[in-house]
C-alpha cells in the first residue's frame, strides 16, 4: 500500500528543492491523503502549454520536450529517490507502489506564472 509521511518529504525535500533551484522554478511540496508526493509548481521560466494542469509522470516523455522534459525527468527522479518502488501488476489489479507522484503545475484559483 502506497504511504509518504512527512518525514520522507522532509528527507526528499532538498533533492526536489536543489531540481526546482537548477530550472529557477517556484513550487511546494506536500503530502496528499498519506500516500501521494505533491510538488505544485507556482511559477518559473519553462511553459507548459497550460497554467493549470496535472503532468501525467508517466506520459509526460510524449508531450513535452526541450528543457521541460528535461525538468520533469530529474523532479519526478528526485520525488522518487530515497526507496521508491513500484510492483503494481494493473492486469492482475494488484497495486503496490511506495507512494504516489502527483506534478500540478498552477492551482484551480492560482494560474502558473510564466516568467523570463
């Protein structure tokens, strides 16, 4: 069953911190219902084609490219450091993942910011 406590997402804070840091992104790091890892990007340079959306962790290799793939790849390898697994079998509808990533980029009442 997936699980985060805040402990891990104090432990995986600055490896997140240090990828948003590199791309001179703003964002925040939550829990979501003990079991999913949240980083909320606010605002930054890149362009996502939106203000208000969810990336997909595992499709966003076919919608993105340049320095926005580039970006998520090393913040989804950072949310993932630190015992990550993942042993679901979705045929057999067995779930087992250490916990769940979530990327929001802006929020339903705060648009992401686009700066340069």
């Amino acid at each position: 069953m997936a699980y985060v406590s805040q402990e891990k997402k104090k432990e995986l804070a600055p490896l997140i911190k240090a990828v948003l840091s590199k791309y001179a992104m703003k964002g925040s790091i939550a829990v979501d219902n003990h079991s999913s890892l949240v980083v909320n990007l606010k605002s930054g340079p890149l362009d996502f084609g939106s203000t208000n959306t969810h990336i997909n962790p595992y499709w966003y290799q076919e919608h993105y490219t340049g320095k926005v793939k580039e970006f998520l790849t090393e913040l989804i390898a950072a949310m993932k450091s630190g015992g990550w697994y993942n042993k679901s079998d979705i045929q057999t509808d067995y779930f087992n993942a250490a916990w769940y990533i979530d990327i929001n980029v802006g929020k339903w009442n705060k648009p992401y910011e686009v700066t340069k």
